[in-house]
C-alpha cells in the first residue's frame, strides 16, 4: 500500500508534468506508436503491455523513493531470441531499454525512464542443467534463488548466495547486483560462483562469455565484468553457477547486547579470535520490535541488539567453533549468550532476520543502506549512524552482514511527511560520506543504480570513472542499455554510431 501511494503520486506528477508540454507530448506519442508497431512484429501481443496502469507497477523496483517513469511498453520475454529481438527493434529506434527481474531490488536499478522498453524476465523460470559431477547449474534469469537451492537439494548440491531476499529474488537480479546474503562471510558473494553466461550485447548479438571447467583464463575475464553492471553492459539471459556439495548441520548463536557498538566490537573480537562463521548478522531493536509486532515472536522482550552466528564446521568442530564464537560475543560485552546444535531453533532467530525489512516497511516508507566496511571501522560506523539519526531527527534501524561489514541503515518516515522525507535523505547522504571518510564503499550488494550515483561519485576518482565510461561505451555503442544507473553518465561523442 505504502509502495503504491508512492508511485501513483509520481505518476501523478509525471502526467502534470507533461501536459505542460503538448509539443513534445505530440512527438513522444509518434515515437511510442512506431516503436509499438516494430514490437508488435517481432513479438506476439500478449507479451507487450502498453497499459499504464499495468505498466506502473513494473516500471521500478523496491528502492523507495529513486524516480522513475512510465516507459512506452514493458515485454515479457521468454527467450534468449525474444530478448535479442528487442534488443534489435531498442537499437533501430534508439530506444532505451531497463531490463527487469523479480523487482525486488533496492537501488533503482530497474527503473524505467521516459521512452524506454521494459525487458520483463521473470517468466524466464527454467533450470535447464543441474550437473552433480561437475558440479554447476544451467538456468535461465528468472529462476527464484530459493528454487534453485531446492532444485539442487535433491542432488546432494547447494547453492550458497543467499539473500535476505531470497524467497523472492531472481538469479539474474542477483547476478546484476553481485548479491551477497547471509552465508556470504565464509562463502562468498554471487560472483564467487558465477562461471559463464549467455548476454544480448548492445549490438543486438548473442554472445557467451566464462566456461564450465574448473579453471580458465582465456582472454579477459568478461563475466566477472558483466555481475554487478545492472544491466549497463548487456542482457543476461543465461547464467551458468558453480556449486558445492551440501555442507554439515549448523549450530546457531545468538548474543544479547544492550548497545549497537557492544555488538560492534564483538563483531571484531570475532575476527581477532581468527573464527569464520558461516553467518553473522545484526538485528537492532527497533527491527525485533516490528518483527514482534507482525509476527508475535517474542525476540524484542531481553535485547536492544542481537548477533545471530552459525558455525558450520564438520562434526566435533561446529561445536568448538559455536563455543568460540559465544566467547567472542562475551567478550564484546553481551549480556546473554548461547548456542544450540536444534536447526528448526536456528532457522526461526535467522528468520526474524529475513522478516525484519518488509516489516518495518509496514511502519512507513523505509529508505534502505547499503554501505560496506573494513572489520575495524563497524563499531565507528555503527555510532556514527547513532548520531546521524539524532542530528536529522530521523528514525533508523539496523540490520547488517555484519560478519563482512555490509551494514544496512534503515531510515524510516511517517507516509506522507514531506519533512520527514527530506530529513531523511540528508541523513543518506550523511551515512555515505562518513563510510567513506572510515575507509569503506558505498554499496555491498544493492548496486549503485541511481539512487547511489553521488556516493559513487565522491568514492571514484575521475581516472576511474572514465575508465567505467569507455567500457560502458565500448560494450554499449547505441547507449540502450539501461542507461543512468550504476555509473556515471556517458559523454563519448564516438559512441553515437
């Protein structure tokens, strides 16, 4: 409901804004039929929706507040060929075009502009190869993540990126933010098991990039390139994942702490202890709160804060490890800690945690973070949002990977306070450059998408970000894809071919 109050008053707003120009109006309804018509000729009716009020609940993701607007059609795809031929019909009409997954990002990444065409991948569902000897996956880019884990359960095998999103985020969202998860601390973030994949180019052309052995190091590595280019360098319409063979049972702790930067230093008595758990997350109050309000789980009676660790080391050693880790936590000044070998207990604390974001969107519009730090800087950085939230008078709850320092601020706001808002977009701004000034980076895995464009700015020198735009306008001559996310703006004249 929240969301889509949200999107009818920018919608509202773009159609005011519009009839203030009728000429231009005129000209963008000739554009829209003609590129209409060339759609209709490569694709079958069904899957091209010109609908407004259809269109406007897939023309952006979940990242409240990044601007969109009504692109002249989304197509939903349900090939590599359907996908190539639109691509052709963007490049012919020079049309933009903002490939789409499940939706549930949180930067703006798919996001669509005036003019553009929507790719719709999310009927792109099939597992086409799961191989138990080799020990990789085959799948299209609309496969659920938490389908793919289930389809390779049944082989022994598992995938690890997990996250928090999970039950409903798509491998090829997942692949255009590099997603990290849960699990990521010991095992790594979507890239870390991203072999190939199969791309539109942004010549129209079907390409396949990576391999499917063990080692390679043929040419440049043009996959590791293409996870996390949201969809800036081309299309992703297959992607083929390492796997790994199921790992033994867990063992969960969970830690008490009555402040966020007790929970802070014990994250680094943790690293210092030279432990690795499999997970290592945060939940603050205000989010064991709404999680308690919604769910009636009874986590926000005893703590202000609380760690969640699981340990997933072979037999006598998950033990010892959990042991380690409880040690660490008292260390860091918890008020209660303990561990449990029961996986149904475990799996209930690590499902608060995947509950916490759409519960607290039940309290108001959640503006969410998505900074990365150095180990040492967490506890910093945690006092530091502390004192952000007091200065601009703004709500912010804390949830967090904070195993690799990925925290994730979320600042909330009554709906409809305008004032609210803007106090909490300065407060967004104020959390990116104290990241910065303590070393860290200003997306982990939400992506930059727009609405982390300024923060990507102050973190990359101009050397680089011209390095960023020569590759992207090597890889996308036509400036189709997806343009105005993830880096900054192309000025190359020679790309206008």
């Amino acid at each position: 409901m929240i969301a889509s109050e949200r999107h009818q008053q920018d919608m509202n707003q773009h159609d005011r804004t519009e009839q203030d120009r009728p000429e231009q109006v005129e000209h963008q309804d000739r554009t829209a039929e003609r590129l209409l018509g060339a759609l209709g000729r490569v694709l079958r009716s069904e899957q091209i929706v010109a609908d407004p009020a259809v269109m406007s609940g897939l023309a952006h993701d979940d990242a409240e507040w990044a601007p969109w607007q009504l692109p002249v059609a989304v197509v939903r795809v349900e090939s590599t060929a359907d996908v190539q031929a639109v691509v052709q019909v963007a490049i012919e009409h020079r049309a933009p075009v903002v490939p789409r997954g499940s939706g549930t990002g949180l930067s703006g990444g798919a996001n669509a502009i005036t003019g553009a065409i929507v790719i719709d991948l999310s009927k792109m569902t099939k597992i086409k190869m799961i191989d138990p000897v080799e020990r990789f996956a085959v799948v299209q880019p609309g496969v659920i993540n938490d389908d793919l884990r289930a389809a390779c359960a049944e082989h022994g095998l598992w995938y690890p990126p997990d996250p928090a999103s999970s039950p409903w985020s798509s491998i090829g969202g997942n692949v255009a933010t590099n997603a990290g998860g849960v699990c990521c601390v010991k095992y790594g973030v979507t890239g870390d098991y991203v072999l190939g994949l199969e791309i539109v180019t942004g010549r129209g052309e079907v390409a396949r990039i990576g391999k499917r052995t063990a080692k390679g190091v043929a040419g440049y590595d043009l996959t590791s390139l293409l996870v996390g280019s949201e969809g800036t360098l081309g299309i992703v319409t297959e992607i083929t994942l390492r796997l790994r063979w199921q790992r033994p049972a867990e063992h969960t702790v969970v830690g008490y702490f009555d402040s966020i930067t007790d929970a802070g230093v014990a994250v680094t008595k943790i690293a210092e202890a030279g432990l690795t758990p499999s997970a290592l997350e945060l939940v603050d109050r205000q989010c064991l709160e709404a999680v308690d309000a919604w769910k009636n789980m009874g986590l926000s009676a005893d703590a202000d804060v609380i760690l969640l660790a699981r340990c997933d080391a072979p037999d006598d050693a998950g033990a010892v490890e959990a042991a380690g880790v409880a040690a660490a936590f008292d260390a860091g000044g918890a008020t209660w800690s303990a561990a449990t070998d029961d996986q149904e207990e475990g799996d209930a604390l690590f499902a608060a945690r995947r509950l916490a974001y759409p519960a607290l969107e039940r309290l108001g519009p959640v503006l969410t973070e998505d900074i990365c730090l150095p180990l040492r800087q967490v506890p910093a950085m945690l006092a530091r949002i502390q004192q952000i939230a007091v200065d601009h008078e703004t709500t912010i709850a804390n949830i967090a990977h904070v195993g690799d320092g990925n925290l994730h601020p979320l600042l909330i706001t009554p709906i409809g306070d305008e004032p609210a808002r803007v106090r909490a977009q300065a407060a967004f701004a104020d959390i990116i450059a104290g990241c910065l000034e303590l070393g860290g980076t200003v997306t982990g895995e939400h992506g930059v998408g727009v609405l982390k464009l300024n923060g990507l700015a102050s973190e990359l020198s101009p050397v680089v970000q011209r390095m960023q735009a020569d590759v992207k306008a090597a890889l996308d001559p036509y400036r189709i894809l997806n343009p105005g996310k993830a880096i900054a703006p192309v000025d190359n004249p020679e790309g206008d071919t």
